[in-house]
C-alpha cells in the first residue's frame, strides 16, 4: 500500500514538474517577446539559405550576400538553411549570438530527405520495405549525423502521396496510400525527433508540402492542384494529421495552387485547419519564395500584397522570398498587417528554439569532435544495408533464375548503371559527397569470387555528367560499346543488366512525359536479349516505370530503386539469396504512360468491366490493368494464405480478422500480410479497395503463423465534403493476402 502511494506521489511530481517546465517554457518566450521590437520580431520569420562560408572572411562584397550578413548580425534573420559543418555553423551562430541586440540563436535547417552523409534508399524504396521500425531507424541516424554537423531542423518527411509515375518527386515520398505514407510519416517524424527535441543528437521535424503537391496536374512539378473535397480529406490530408499528431515541430506550405489558392496563401489550410481544428503548435515555413510565387499563380498583386497574405493565411517563416523582412514593418504601420499574427508566428518559433535547446546552448550542436566520430559510422552504414535489402522488390522470376548459383557460372554484368556510384544515390543527396555508393558491379564482384564476372557499360546513359542542379541530358545517339556488350552477353551463361535512371532524372524539377527506359537502354536489352534470354534484369530508378516489353520477355526482374551508399553490397546479398527479397510496391507500376494517374484505390464507377460492349469505363487500345500493382512483390519462397474469419464485437466497436499464413516453398522468407476494406454502400462513394492494416512476418520454410488484425471506426470510417469523420454501418468486403491483388475475401456486416 505504502509502495503504491510512493509511485503515486512520485509519478503526480514529475507530471506536474513536467508541466512546469512547459509553462516556464510559454512564460520565457512571453518575456522575450516582450522585449523585442517589432524589426526584431519580423527578423525571426526571415530564413535565408547560406551560400557562403561564415568561417572564411566576410561574404563577398555583392549587395545580396552583404545584406544577409547584415541582418544576420542585426538580428534580422531567424534561420539558415544549407549551412553545412559544425564548424561552419558555430560560426554563423556567433554572428547572431554574440552581435545582435538579444542574441536569439538561429534554427539551422537542411534537406535530411534519406540520409544526410550516409545515404539511404530514396524515400518512395524505403516505404517498399514496409518496415516501419527500419524506417524510423534510418531516419534516427540521419539525424544523428546531421545533427553532428550542427543541423536542428530538416525539411522531412514529405508526405506528399501521389499517383502519378510522372512527376519527378514520387522519389521522395511514400507512394500512392494514404494509410502506408500515414504510418510511415510517423515512423519518420519519431525518427527524426526521438523522444527529447533538446539533446544534441535529433533533429525538428517538418511535414511538406502543404498540401496536394503530388497532384500537380500531368505530373508537371509546382502545377496546378485542382482535387475534390474527398480526394482532399480523405486521402491528401491524412499523412499530415498522421505527422502533426505524432509531434511534428513544423509543416512546409507548398509552391502550388490548391483549388485555385497558393498553399502560402491558404488560410483554410492553415489557420482553420492546421492551426485551429487540428490544433497544431508549432510553425509553417514557406517553400522556397513561394510567398513571393504568389505574384506569378496570380494571386498577388506585388510583393507587399504576397507578404500580407502569406501573413494573414499563418504562413510564419519565409524562406528567401525576402519579403517579410522588407514589407512586414511598412505594412503594419499602414494597418494592412496585424502585429497579433506577428506575434503568434514568432511566438511558435521560438518556441521550437526553446525545444531544441538553443537558448540553453546555442552551440549545443557544433562539436567538431563529435561530427568526426559520428559521421559515416560502421553503424550508420549497417542500418542503410539492412534498409537497402529490404527496400528490394522481387517482380517476376520465371523459371527460379534467381538466386544465383554461388560457383560455376559466368555472369556478364552490362549496363549503363551497372558500376555507377553516384545515380544510386538519388537526388536529394546534398548532404553527402557523389560518386560514394558501392555499385552494382562493385558490390556483386566483392560479394562472390567464385562465379566468373565480367563488365560492359553497353551505353551511356547521358551525354555529359552533370553537376546538380542542371537537367541530365540523355544519349540518344552514342552506340559506342552496345556490340562489345552483345558479345559478351553471347559467350555468358547469364546477364545482369542494370538499367534505369539516372540519378537526377527523378526528383525536383524532374518529371518526365516518358516512363519508359530513357535512352538506347531498350534497344540494348532487346539486342541482349536476342543473343541471351537469361536476363535478370536490375532497375534503378526514383519512380515507377513502364516496361511492358522486359515484363514480357525477361524471366527475373529485381526493383533495386536508387538504394544508397550501400547499393552493391545490398544487390548481392539478395541476387545470391542470402537475403530473400520481401520488399512489396508502395506505387502501382502502369503498363503505359497513358494510363497515369493510376492506383488500386480507384472508385468504381457507374460503368465497371470488363464487359463485351463499349459502354464501360475502359481504353480500346490498352487494358485497365496495371503492369505491376499495388503490394506486388515475390519471394523466393511462397506463402499460402487460409482461414480468413472476421468477428464483430459490439461492445468496444472493433473487428477482428484473423488469417493463418503459411511459408509452402523451399527458403525461410519474410511475407508482408496486407490487409484490404471495402465499404460497399456510402454516403460519398468509397474505393473498391483501401490498405487498412499489414502485418510484417518472418517465417521458416513450411512454418505457419495465425495472424490477427483489428479494425475500429477509425479505419472503417471516412471523411465528407466538410471534412467530418464518419462511419456508416453496413456492408464491408474485408480482403487480405500478399498484394492488393487479395487472395481471400468476405462480406460482413458491420453494424453497432
Ligand atoms: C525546395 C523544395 C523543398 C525544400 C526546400 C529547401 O524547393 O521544394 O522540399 O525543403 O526547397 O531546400
């Protein structure tokens, strides 16, 4: 009994020491807010990026680089981007610090997309891996060593879901699911926060872009989003609630228009929702000059009319449009700005300051020592391996070509990606060094000496090496090597083509008309492949692709993504099959580009086929199926899924269904049981199939495991067109199995 009131004591103590903390936290922010004036106000929700070096002398003498220093000694600016090093960034920090009048500490931001120096698969690769612990992990260590390098902040996760292969950033989210980019926007977010924002090893975290970015029309990057209210509310918004209700520190507003209003302007999206309905604390950074973007969308009449209403829709931090630190002052003194939303917005930031611990030390995150010791660790390197192996998709692998034999066969590794170091690393890899991934080639001829390898490029891939952030211009024209490949194709028992993308033809900026193999890469499969049927062939790429051609006549194809600094080492393992491949799409991959926007949660429709008539909804010239669909992923082994049976439980309002798994093939295997809701009669008509749960199961050849999942209001319920959640009794399809191609259904009634 004593014990019992003990803990109590001690636990209603810490609680409210807890609470203590955080309102002497509000209170602090309130007394400097107190002191500022209103340019240094103004100057917190200024961020520029740095292109200069604050340890070296001074920036050159140009106006733009002075001015920045100037105000960064002024107290003018409230954050950095890009400023990279420890050492670079406790420099920029004294400016601040030990110059201006109160010496608020600046926030230093960074592109931590997958990786910072050791580089992780693409973000679209890891959401293959559905493993959400190793996806949190990946980005515990990015922030890691980020934070090492004297970062606080990073501009992920994006949680953009999108359907269209086109556009050049499905790289960099979670694919098309709004249930997977949900959980997978939370894994992030506590990846990159951990459970304390003030140590010196995490990072704030910032969901983007805000919001339907990934519905830029024609997959045409920062184009226009026109979506309805049940697209918006039902599958755009949830992996943002999912990051703001996991403790995201800060959203990013996005570059497009929403139903005709810039995100940076939206006051729906952000004050009403975001801010009020949602209830969320911390703050909005725009994207890069997007408030000053509001000119173009036409939505602004002038630079001053962009700062009013980005200020006015809650946009807090303006990143390098430079308009809130020229027009934010006159406008207030003109009463066209309220100081009250001044006030909110650099009240949220430097409430983040405050949690990261910047005010206690702001140099808290610049030890040199620290960012050597931390930097490419052995360990950081063994966690983006382990996430590589698992980002690997096993499409097809007719005739068990795979794994290769461990002796005795003569493979010919060919491709223009075949031993390239630098396009496996993706796009968003600013942090890192180029040319630092272990190639296809590097990994497999290190992995195993004992079959005999060869190389041929076959071709180039692009015509002249660019330097980011230039467009990749690709060789239509050099054949130079395609014949040297042929042969050796010829004289090999087996080819390993490695085709695909080059790095930077996925990613901002970057999307294409085309989704098949850029270059002469077809015609230098179909040449090898009419010497050589005994193709496996390895895709590294940042987006779905359409391959109908390889899908019809090469037995094994391996989706190896753009994976990292561990590419090679990763390829290997799992070619031999010391890793069996478990990776399942988190994107419908379509037969052809004039199918997109494609994906498996697509609405009925009034016409559903097939039919023996015109009048469905269907193509004349091509099916409606996809090449590759959503879940899709073999094994090298295979799982047998039985007895489906679902129970309604009335009083706590949930459904249970369980399945038995079972492991029928010859490899022990890891199956990702996926599980599937139909809502078969709605208010406001729902997809023929929804992602409502998945389950990740390790299981020895000829093991069998009874699974069991639960479904609640939450996942059988919806959003209207007024954004309020509902769930209506009735009908539900309840489907599971290894794909969204589900093995087993059942209809139940689901009413209490
Ligand atoms: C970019 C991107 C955004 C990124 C920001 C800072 O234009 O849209 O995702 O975080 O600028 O680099």
């Amino acid at each position: 009994m004593k014990k019992g009131i003990l803990i109590f004591t001690l636990l209603f103590c810490s609680v409210l020491l807890f609470m203590n903390m955080d309102v002497k936290k509000k209170d602090k922010v309130e007394e400097l807010l107190s002191k500022m004036t209103l340019e240094e106000k103004i100057g917190q929700m200024n961020q520029y990026s740095s292109f200069f070096d604050a340890t070296g002398p001074a920036p050159k003498n140009d106006g733009y680089q002075k001015e920045r220093y100037e105000h960064i000694k002024n107290g003018l600016v409230g954050s950095m981007l890009n400023v990279r090093g420890a050492k670079q960034v406790r420099e920029m920090q004294k400016i601040a610090v030990e110059n201006s009048r109160l010496g608020i500490p600046l926030i230093f931001g960074f592109d931590v997309i997958h990786g910072h120096k050791t580089v992780f698969p693409i973000p679209l690769a890891e959401a293959a891996s559905w493993d959400l612990e190793a996806i949190q992990n990946g980005a515990r260590v990015a922030a890691i060593e980020a934070a090492a390098e004297g970062l606080n902040w990073t501009f992920a996760p994006m949680v953009d879901i999108s359907r269209d292969a086109r556009w050049g950033r499905v790289m960099e989210g979670a694919g098309e699911d709004p249930y997977l980019g949900s959980q997978i926007a939370i894994a992030r977010v506590t990846g990159f926060q951990g459970d304390d924002l003030s140590a010196n090893n995490t990072l704030a975290a910032c969901a983007k872009h805000f919001a339907g970015y990934g519905f830029a029309e024609s997959g045409k990057d920062y184009n226009t989003a026109d979506v309805g209210t049940s697209t918006l509310y039902n599958v755009i918004l949830p992996p943002f609630k999912a990051a703001k209700d996991a403790g995201v520190r800060t959203f990013m507003n996005s570059f497009n228009e929403l139903n005709g209003i810039p995100a940076t302007g939206d006051k729906y999206l952000q004050r009403d929702l975001l801010k009020g309905k949602w209830n969320f604390k911390g703050f909005i950074v725009s994207d890069w000059g997007s408030i000053g973007e509001m000119i173009a969308h036409g939505h602004a009449a002038d630079g001053p009319h962009a700062a009013e209403l980005a200020l006015r829709a809650g946009s807090d931090m303006d990143m390098e449009s430079h308009l809130y630190i020229h027009q934010l002052k006159s406008l207030i003194e003109q009463g066209k700005a309220k100081e009250a939303h001044i006030d909110e917005a650099v009240k949220r930031i430097l409430q983040v300051k405050m949690d990261l611990g910047l005010f206690d030390d702001p140099y808290k995150y610049c030890d040199e020592a620290r960012e050597k010791e931390l930097i490419y660790h052995k360990d950081h390197r063994a966690a983006a391996l382990d996430m590589a192996k698992k980002s690997i998709v096993l499409l097809k692998n007719e005739g068990n070509l795979l794994p290769l034999k461990k002796e005795g066969e003569s493979i010919a590794i060919i491709g223009p990606l075949a031993n390239d170091k630098n396009s496996p690393l993706g796009n968003w890899r600013l942090g890192s060094e180029d040319n630092i991934a272990v190639s296809v080639w590097e990994g497999m001829s290190e992995y195993n000496k004992s079959n005999k390898l060869e190389l041929a490029q076959g071709v180039r891939l692009i015509d002249e090496n660019p330097n980011f952030p230039s467009h990749v211009k690709i060789n239509y024209t050099d054949k130079n090597g395609m014949d040297e490949a042929v042969k050796l194709a010829k004289k090999s028992d087996k080819v390993i083509l490695v085709l695909g993308e080059h790095g930077y033809q996925s990613g901002e900026g970057r999307s294409r008309s085309d989704i098949g193999l850029p270059g002469l890469q077809q015609e230098l499969l179909e040449k090898i492949h009419a010497v050589n049927p005994n193709i496996i062939l390895v895709l590294m790429n940042g987006r779905p692709l359409a391959l109908p051609w390889a899908d019809e006549n090469v037995p094994a194809i391996v989706e190896a993504w753009q994976l990292g600094i561990e590419t090679g080492n990763a390829v290997a393992e799992v070619l031999y099959g010391d890793y069996n491949p478990s990776g399942k799409l988190p994107m419908t991959f379509p037969r052809d580009v004039g199918q997109v926007p494609i994906y498996y949660n697509y609405k009925n429709t009034g016409r559903p086929g097939p039919k023996n008539e015109v009048f469905w909804s269907h193509y004349t010239d091509m099916t409606n199926d996809p090449l590759y669909h959503f879940g899709h992923g073999l094994s090298y082994t295979t799982f047998k899924y039985s007895n489906l049976k679902t129970s309604i439980n009335k009083e706590n309002k949930k459904v249970t269904v369980e399945i038995t798994i079972k492991n029928t093939g010859d490899y022990d295997g890891t199956e990702i049981a996926q599980l599937y809701i139909r809502d078969k009669v709605a208010t406001i008509t729902r997809p023929v199939k929804e992602l409502k749960g998945f389950q990740k199961l390790e299981l020895k050849k000829g093991e069998s495991v009874n699974h069991t999942f639960t479904l609640t209001e939450k996942e059988l319920g919806y959003f209207d067109n007024q954004g309020e959640f509902m769930f209506e009794a009735g009908d539900f399809d309840i489907m599971v199995g290894g794909s969204s191609k589900t093995e087993l259904s059942e209809t139940v009634n689901i009413a209490w």
